[in-house]
C-alpha cells in the first residue's frame, strides 16, 4: 500500500512537470495562461486518463510474467503425469497435515475455554523431587486448608478422574464411562449450571455424603433420550 501511494505521487508529479512544460511552450507562443493550460490538456488529453494508461502498462509486464509462469507449469506437467500426480497429492498430505494440527493447536491452546473468565482458570497440583513425583494430587484434608487459606483466589474447586472407567447400569444394557469426582463448588467455580435439576451442595462434599451423580448432556440425550425426568432417579454406578 506504502509503495503504491508513493508510486502514484511520483506518476502525478512526473505527468504535472510534462503538463507545465506544454503550458510554458503555450505561453512563449502568444497565449494567455488560462488558454494556454486548456490546451495543454486537450492535448495531453487530460490528467486522469493519462495516469490509467500509465498505471495499466505499468501492471501489463506482471501479468504477462505470471501468464508465461502458469503456461510454462502447465507444460511441465502434461509431459510429467506421474509428478504431476505426485506433487499434487504430497500438496494435498501437506496441507491436510497442516488443517489437522492447526486444529489441534487450536482446541487445545487458541481457542478459549467456554467457562466463565476462562483467563483466569489456574490449575494447581504438588510436586515431590524427592520422590519423583509430580502433579500429585491433594488430599481432601489438604483441599480443605488451600480452600480456607487462599486469599489470591475468589474460589477454590476440586476435581479427581476416575483412575478407573465407571460402569452404568439401569434402564439399558451396562455402558462403560469416564467420569470424575468434584467438589460441590466446582460447577460454580467454571461459571455454568446444569440443563437440569441442581448442581452439588456442601453437605455432599465430604466422605458421610450422599453420592450424588451428574451425566453430560450427550449421555443423557444418548441413553435417556432426553428425558428431563430422569433426574433426581437413583442409578447404579
């Protein structure tokens, strides 16, 4: 864009130079200088027009460039078929391989997290060098005191995957699931709330607690077919 604009300038400062050179001609030859611009135009046949002539053979060796390019590959190719063939499909690996991470790297690390303030989500887990162990996770007595304690954070959740898959049955054939523990703030924490039914209360978050499930909108419309009354039924998991 820097380049063009400087390109025009220098074009209508070129063709203003030509045209004063014709009107100075004009003048020495008896005209006045209103007559002598006016004919200086019909015969440099207007400003404009000139600098769309100028600009149009300017772009003709570009393009003429680019047809002998595209004319010269084609060529190529029609006497090389088979690498033809083969650069075209290496191309199409290449740039579906590309899609494919792009999208990967887009899930995963571009595209935010549809929870509330998703920017301010931090993970936290415990590291033991002497053990070499990490990500380690806390126990219930240890939650419980960060969860107190802390004062950098508006909220404190908790969360456990299962180590092992669950198993549903009831109402169908048995269905393996990967599911997780959480503490009743979690959902509250991530800012969403079920379909259906409540979230998790604080007298369900210690060991005497009553177990309490919640399913995902996919399992739920999948085995239950949607059914909102479904919920508050006792399963075995």
């Amino acid at each position: 864009m820097f380049h063009k604009d400087r390109r025009d300038r220098e074009l209508a400062e070129e063709i203003e130079s030509h045209l004063q050179l014709h009107i100075e001609d004009n003048v020495r030859a008896g005209m006045n200088p209103e007559d002598a611009r006016r004919q200086a135009l019909l015969k440099f046949g207007g400003v404009e027009s000139t600098k769309e002539a100028c600009r149009d053979r300017r772009s003709l060796p570009l393009l003429e460039s680019l047809t002998q390019d595209l004319r010269y590959s084609i060529r190529i190719l029609r006497k090389n078929p088979v690498f033809a063939a083969t650069a075209i499909l290496m191309l199409a690996l290449g740039i579906g391989g590309n899609t494919a991470i792009f999208s990967v790297v887009r899930a995963v690390l571009l595209k935010p997290l549809e929870y509330r303030d998703p920017d301010q989500l931090v993970y936290l887990s415990l590291d033991n060098p002497k053990q070499d162990m990490q990500d380690v996770p806390f126990t219930l007595l240890r939650y419980e005191e960060t969860r107190k304690t802390a004062r950098s954070f508006s909220g404190v959740g908790a969360f456990l995957r299962s180590p092992e898959a669950m198993t549903l049955s009831g109402g169908g054939d048995p269905e393996t699931l990967n599911g997780a523990r959480v503490s009743a703030n979690f959902l509250d924490i991530l800012g969403i709330q079920p379909l259906h039914g409540r979230s998790f209360v604080g007298e369900e978050n210690t060991p005497e607690g009553s177990p309490v499930s919640m399913i995902s909108a996919g399992l739920w419309k999948r085995r239950f077919g949607g059914d909102p009354q479904v919920t508050g039924k006792a399963t075995l998991i």
